[in-house]
C-alpha cells in the first residue's frame, strides 16, 4: 500500500515540533549549531530526512520563546555577562577588527553559549601572536572552512571564547549565516555597547 504524502497542517504540525524540540536542545544542552539541532531533533520525533525541516528562524522564534518561560532572569543575566566580556576581548584585540555575532549578539544565548567573535587579519599567525604576548593561552580548533584562516578557542573570565579569523579582505564581505540566502549578523563594539546601555546596564 503506498505511503500517504503527509498533509499541508501535519507538515506545518512536524516543522513547529521538530523547531521546539531544536529550541530545547539548544537552551538545555548548549547546541550552538542550528542544523545539528534541527537534526537531532528530528531523530529523536522519528521524522525522516525526506521531511522539511524548519528554518533557522523558525527555530529562533521557539528557543526565545522557551528561554522567556523557563529562563528568563538566568538567560539575561547570562547575555549580559556574555557581551561585557566580549567587549572586553574586542578591546584586547582591536588591530584585529572584532565582530561579536552568535547567541550573545542576538540575545539567545543560554546557559553554555560561547562568546562568538569574528576577527579580520593579514594572518591568523598575527592573531596567535598578540594572545601569547599577552599571556593569553588558547587552542587551535580543526578548519575545515576554506573561507576562514583559522579558529581559536580560549577562556576568559571563566567564560568560553570562540574566535575565527578572516583574512582581511574579507571583512566587506558579509560572511554567510546557516539560514538560506541571508547574512550572519554581526556588529562592531560601539553596537555591543548601545546592547548594553538599552539593556540598562
């Protein structure tokens, strides 16, 4: 007996499940990547890979959604702690053109997100450099991206650092986000501050 092709509203029905489950996989377990969240969501309702998966928006509505609901006070508090460091780490290394983007920058960073920060430089060398001059112990991350010099991870103020570097002409370019045809938002740290003082912090 052939397959029933699922209907319009149970389509609709398993994008919103497999975007809740997603958003909690994120919030809970520190998920950082939208597309291993949505896939392991998927797995876990028993969705096949032939089902259309939710956009990345669609995610991020749910995991504010989710954080608004159970946490709210921690999840603020930790955003704020996130961009004050993150100011911090810009300032450190300011020769390099620092963006902050991910969860910190859009607000829905939970209790295990990273600081995410975009770094342009003639070389990553001069990046590696200007840590260990300033006593800054860090660990070089496997690149399998063509389009970056290299990712770095360090800690600071106890609070994880994730740190790739573009090749300095590349800073023009909008570096591409996981979500179809757009953009990964990024801003510079006069744009963090202004987060900050709206925030009223």
């Amino acid at each position: 007996m052939p397959r029933r092709k699922p209907t319009a509203s149970a389509s609709s029905h398993a994008r919103r499940a497999i975007a809740s489950a997603a958003a909690r996989l994120m919030a809970e377990h520190g998920i950082a990547d939208y597309g291993m969240a949505k896939r392991k969501a998927a797995r876990s309702l028993g969705v096949g890979e032939g089902e259309a998966l939710p956009t990345n928006e669609e995610i991020e509505a749910e995991l504010r959604a989710w954080q608004s609901l159970y946490q709210e006070d921690e999840q603020r508090e930790r955003v704020h702690d996130l961009r004050s460091t993150a100011l911090e780490v810009m300032e450190a290394l300011a020769d390099f053109r620092p963006y902050l983007t991910g969860g910190a920058l859009s607000g829905t960073a939970g209790r295990y997100s990273a600081i995410e920060l975009e770094l342009y430089a003639d070389s990553s060398k001069d990046v590696e450099i200007a840590l260990l001059s300033s006593g800054i112990s860090y660990e070089v991350l496997p690149n399998r991206r063509q389009d970056v010099d290299a990712q770095l991870s360090l800690e600071w103020n106890e609070l994880p650092v994730l740190i790739t570097v573009y090749p300095l002409t590349a800073e023009r370019q909008q570096p591409k986000g996981t979500g179809p045809g757009r953009g990964r938002p990024r801003a510079r740290a006069e744009a963090v501050e202004e987060l900050l003082r709206e925030a009223g912090e």
